[in-house]
C-alpha cells in the first residue's frame, strides 16, 4: 500500500473515531506527516502510531492530534499557543486552521528541524521560539487557545494566566502514563472551567531552560 493510499485509510479512521470538524480532518489530510518522521519510519507515517523523534520524544498519533485541535474548537482569526513543537508536526496542522500559532520547544535541535520542515513547506503563519514552555509566551499574550502536547501535573497557572478570557487550554494531566487524561479548560468571567475528554498518553512535561 503506498502513502497515498495509507493516507486515505487514515483519513477514514479519523471521521469513524469522532473527528466531525471538516477543518480538522483538511487539516491532516493536506500536511505530509512523512515529511515529519525520520526516514526509517517514513513508510508508517499514515499507521495511527506515535513514532520516535529523538530526544526521548515523539511524534503524536494522528488521532491524538485530530482529538486535541477538535478540542479545541478551531477559530481561524484565534491566536494559538503550542507548548512542546516536537517535530513541528502539530503546528502545521494548526496553522492550517488558526491565523497565528506560536510554538515553543526546550531541545534546540528539534526546534531547528520543526523550523526547517516549516519553511520547506511554506508555513508563513507560525513563530517559534526554544524556551522553557511552563512559563508560556508573556509578550505575545494572551492567546485565545492554548495546547500543550506534555503531560503536566496540575493546570498550570502561568499558563492560565496568558489565556484569554472565553479562552480554551487543552492539555494531557495526570502522573503515571496509564493515568493520564485529557483535559479541557476554559477561561470563564467565573473562573476556569475543566472537562474531562478522556483517556490519554503523553511525555511528562518538563520545567526548565532549553536543553543545548
């Protein structure tokens, strides 16, 4: 079976499984996911895996990404913060659908690939930056939509802090891997407001200054 047709497999999995936005489903189905693996997985970029990116870190199953950008109830003119770029994979599906992503990543040499693989592609629309993501973006704030592809412990609260109000987080939460949930959370004149998606995997999300 070659990409095209695995794609196409894919795309079907994606709408049996819930993904109803049509924004979302365009959005994956036109950014090339095996331009975001390394070459040795190139053949499984459409499987519904997560595959290995380096660094201890992976590229998301396309699912997982089609769940938490649904979840997130797309609006174009909307600015929207990544917390984890990873391969750069994510933010090319969400510049596909919001005018203005910014994206932050703590490896260094995974955010100069990501940074390559935009550029490559033609992605105008997204800033990166290498940085500690928990303390989020203060000068581009606040965002109305926040996504962070990391496990964290609790809602982090400089994070909330930068969201704007009517705004939506979604993010994995949980300490063990087989815990996790994802968790949506909007910024309301009463307070947040959390709802729980369901069940989830992701990499713990790390505090601290970028790696070299």
């Amino acid at each position: 079976m070659n990409l095209e047709s695995r794609k196409i497999r894919l795309v079907m999995e994606l709408r049996s499984a819930g993904i109803t936005d049509a924004r979302v489903v365009a959005a994956l189905e036109t950014t090339p996911r095996e331009e975001f693996v390394p070459e040795t997985f190139r053949d499984r970029a459409y499987d519904n895996v997560a595959l290995p990116i380096g660094h201890e870190q992976t590229i998301s199953q396309p699912l997982v990404v089609a769940r938490m950008t649904q979840a997130l109830e797309p609006q174009w003119n909307a600015r929207i913060l990544e917390v984890g770029t990873g391969s750069g994979y994510h933010a090319t599906v969400l510049a596909r659908i919001f005018r203005r992503v910014y994206t932050i990543e703590r490896h260094r040499r995974l955010l100069k690939a990501a940074e390559a693989r935009l550029t490559a592609l033609g992605i105008t629309n997204v800033t990166t930056r290498a940085g500690d993501g928990t303390l989020g973006w203060p000068e581009a704030a606040p965002f109305q939509r926040i996504v962070v592809t990391a496990a964290a412990i609790d809602i982090p609260p400089v994070l909330t802090g930068q969201l704007a109000p009517g705004g939506i987080m979604v993010l994995p939460m949980g300490h063990a891997a087989d815990q996790q949930r994802l968790m949506r959370v909007r910024r309301t004149d009463e307070g947040l407001e959390t709802e729980d998606l369901g069940p989830i995997r992701f990499v713990p999300l790390v505090e601290g200054f970028p790696e070299p």
